[in-house]
C-alpha cells in the first residue's frame, strides 16, 4: 500500500524546479507587500498605529524583511548578518503589537532600501543551497517556503490594518462582475464514521504544527454544505441572539456584555437596512455572502440558535480531504492540483467573500463547497500539537501557543495566497478577534443509525 510519503515524494520536483519556484514566488509576495505598503501609502499612514491591535505597516513591512534575513541569508545559506541591530525591533515575542509604534523603527524608504539589499543576497546564494532530500532548512525548499508563506500571512495581516484604517479607500473594489453562480446542493452532508489520515508527514510546504500525519477515528456526523451567510447571521441578530445569554457560554456572554457587541466587526444599521464599512467604502451587506469579522463567541452563539454546532478541527479536516473512494486523505478537497481561480476565492483578488455555495469545483469529494478561500472557519478545536509533533525550526511558531486558550481556524480567506493554504494548514487565534477574517460553518451530530461504525 502506498504511504502518504511515497505520494508527497512523487510531487517533489528537482532542485532546478523548485529554486525556479522560491525565486517566481519571492519576487509575488513582495510585490504583494509593497502594494500595501510603499506603493498604497504615504509615509504618515505606514508609520502611524491604526488600532492597538495591529502593528504599524512599516513594521510588518521591514519585519518581513528582517525575518527573510535571519532565515535565508544567515542560516540557510550561512552568510554575514546585514543589520543584526535591528533584531531586537522586529521581534514580535520582544515587542507586543500596541507598543511597535514607539520603537526606532525604520523608515518607509529605509526599510524598502533594506529588504530589497536582503533579497539580493538571497537571490544571490539560491543556487548554492543544496535542495535535496533529507532534513534541514534545505530540504524541498522548506526554509524558503517558510520565509513565503510567512511573508503572505503578514501580508493578510496587513490587510486587517488596511480595514481597521480610517480614511478613503486606497485598494481597488474587488467586487465580481455580476452574482457567483450557486448551483443547487444539499445544505450538509453526511460524513460516515471511521479513520482518516489527519495532517501531513513530507509536505514540503506544511509547517511544524500539520506535523506529523496520524490515525484519527471519528463517528458519524454532519457538516454543513458552505459556510453560514450574512442573510443566516441577519436572521440569528433578529430573534435576538445578541441579547438572550442562552445562546452563549459564560465567557462568551461576558466578552459580548462588556463590549456591547450587537452584529458582526464594522456592521452598522441604517434605518432598516444592514451596513458595513469595508476598506473605506460603505455599503449594504450582501445577504448571500459567507459572514465574516465574528469571533469565536459569536460564531458559537449562532451555531446554539441554530440548534447546531461548530465542528471540531478534526471534522474540518476530513470533511475537506478524505476520499471514501480511495480512503485516502487530499493535499486539497478537489485533490492535489494547486488551487486556480475555479477551485477557491484565494489571493485578494475580491477583497470580499464570495456567495456561500459558489465554486463547486472546488468541492470536496463528500460535496462540501468552500472549504478552501472566503473565510477562515471558527473550529472548536484549541490549538494544540499533534502526536509525536517536533518543533521545527524554532518553537516561537507554534509550540508556545498550544493550550492556551487559542482556537484553531481552518481552510483561509478571501485574503490568504494559495501558497498559504491546504487541507492540513492550522490557523489559531483568541476567541475574542474579529479584525480577522473569520466566518464559520455548522455541524451537527449523526444519529445511531446514520453513518455506519466507527472502524
């Protein structure tokens, strides 16, 4: 029987191949970056705090940079350190997020000059670091596709800045031409009983945490067709959701009681109709959409109302990528091509979730639409390591966050690359954030006599 590696090794391209692709998806993100930074703004909105929850944009922008730095001039390829004064600046365990605003940081141009000086040198030692099999930031490109997947999930944070910023619109629209084409559906499906290989053991793109794969046996239960819509949530608001505490946990009521929380981050009523402010344009919510901007809390309350509940991580994930045709488990729920526009609304291409039900080429092999793209998914899962997980390259990533309190969000948003997403990728956040772009589908329980038995 093939193994998840031998499959995983069969994908692996040469070195030649994958040194092409370090250096076309290098020189994507940082485009990608300064397109929100240097090329969006002027230098008094990228050094300015726009919330104390993110970090000035000139900070995310040389953090990329210093972070590009440490891993692929100095330990990947062994040169000397550019400008090892500025560590200590664009350490994010060092320096909490409120607190980046008062730090010597560089300036716009300043930080431009340096990251463009750090990736020449990068570009310049690609060729002399081995890509070979084994283990090592070499290995498949691993520590290159760290250091991109890194910078695009800044970039992703960079856009929750752009949408907590005050001001006129700087980004284009996004909006599609004309609705998404929904074709009909079921509204869940039933996922059968029994194993399936959860995360990822040779993936050269996956992270420590998807790490490693494993066994995980589950009952039978159901999951909804596509993410919960805006017009669902309206509805939940009506009945008086925000205000019946039987809908909430303790923690969750009290988080909603003291914020005074009636609707989704950035929703606002006029008259009689639903509002939101979306990167500096203000317009009616579209009810078809999958909702996004609630936390954790609000995503749980809805799923009560509704009678439901969130799925586990776990669920999530054999919802998006086990075959029953197979038994095996997918890179991606429609297999292992890499995601294209028909699959998933990834990128930043919108800068809006699409309908819920859209993309059903993108479905799972159970029918289970847009598990990839839209909206991150609240899970009920807190983020934790997996058996026999290994720290790798550093513990800052993932190990000092687990059990503490973080719940796990799967599949990324409308604002997530490509490069950053798969069935096995493991986002976590507080349960309170909504400056994320977070939504949420429903799942509910099978019946004893739904789904078979667990094998």
């Amino acid at each position: 029987m093939r193994t998840e590696a031998d499959r995983d090794h069969d994908r692996e391209p040469d070195g030649d191949r994958v040194r092409e692709r370090i250096a076309a998806e290098l020189e994507a993100v940082r485009r990608r970056s300064e397109g929100l930074t240097v090329h969006a703004l002027d230098e008094g909105e990228l050094v300015a705090q726009h919330s104390p929850l993110m970090s000035p944009l000139v900070w995310d922008y040389a953090h990329v940079g210093n972070y590009e730095e440490q891993w692929l001039v100095r330990a990947a390829a062994g040169g000397r350190a550019l400008r090892p004064d500025i560590d200590v600046l664009y350490d994010a365990f060092e320096n909490p997020r409120a607190d980046r605003v008062e730090l010597p940081l560089l300036r716009p141009e300043e930080a431009r000059d340096y990251n463009a000086r750090v990736r020449r040198r990068v570009l310049d030692s690609l060729e002399r670091v081995p890509m070979g099999e084994g283990s090592g930031l070499g290995a498949g490109g691993f520590g290159y596709n760290v250091v991109i997947q890194h910078e695009h999930q800044h970039d992703e944070t960079m856009l929750a800045t752009h949408q907590l910023r005050k001001g006129d619109p700087v980004l284009p629209d996004g909006a599609p031409e004309g609705p998404d084409p929904v074709p009909p559906g079921p509204e869940e499906v039933l996922v059968p009983a029994g194993p399936f290989t959860m995360g990822t053991t040779a993936d050269p793109w996956a992270y420590d945490n998807e790490r490693p794969s494993h066994t995980v046996r589950l009952p039978a239960y159901w999951i909804a067709a596509r993410p919960v819509t805006n017009a669902a949530h309206m509805a939940f608001i009506a009945a008086g959701g925000y205000d019946d505490p039987r809908w909430w946990t303790e923690e969750g009521w009290r988080w909603r009681s003291e914020g005074g929380k009636t609707a989704p981050a950035f929703w606002f009523r006029d008259g009689g109709t639903w509002m939101r402010r979306r990167f500096g344009r203000v317009e009616p919510v579209p009810p078809e959409e999958a909702v996004q901007h609630v936390s954790f809390h609000e995503a749980q309350a809805h799923a009560r109302w509704a009678g439901k509940r969130l799925p586990t991580e776990a669920e999530w994930e054999k919802a998006a990528r086990w075959d029953p045709a197979t038994g095996r488990s997918r890179r991606y729920p429609w297999g292992d091509e890499e995601p294209t526009g028909r699959h998933a609304n990834l990128g930043q291409r919108r800068l809006r979730p699409s309908a819920a039900g859209a993309f059903p080429d993108g479905a799972s092999p159970l029918g289970v639409r847009q598990l990839i793209g839209d909206v991150w998914e609240w899970t009920s899962t807190v983020f934790h390591g997996y058996p026999g997980f290994t720290a790798f390259p550093y513990r800052e990533y993932s190990e000092v966050f687990f059990d503490d309190g973080y719940r796990v969000l799967r599949g990324g948003s409308w604002a997530t690359d490509p490069t950053a997403t798969r069935g096995t990728f493991r986002n976590w956040d507080h349960p309170v954030r909504r400056q994320i772009f977070s939504g949420f589908r429903l799942a509910r329980d099978a019946a004893p006599d739904e789904g078979g038995v667990g094998a």
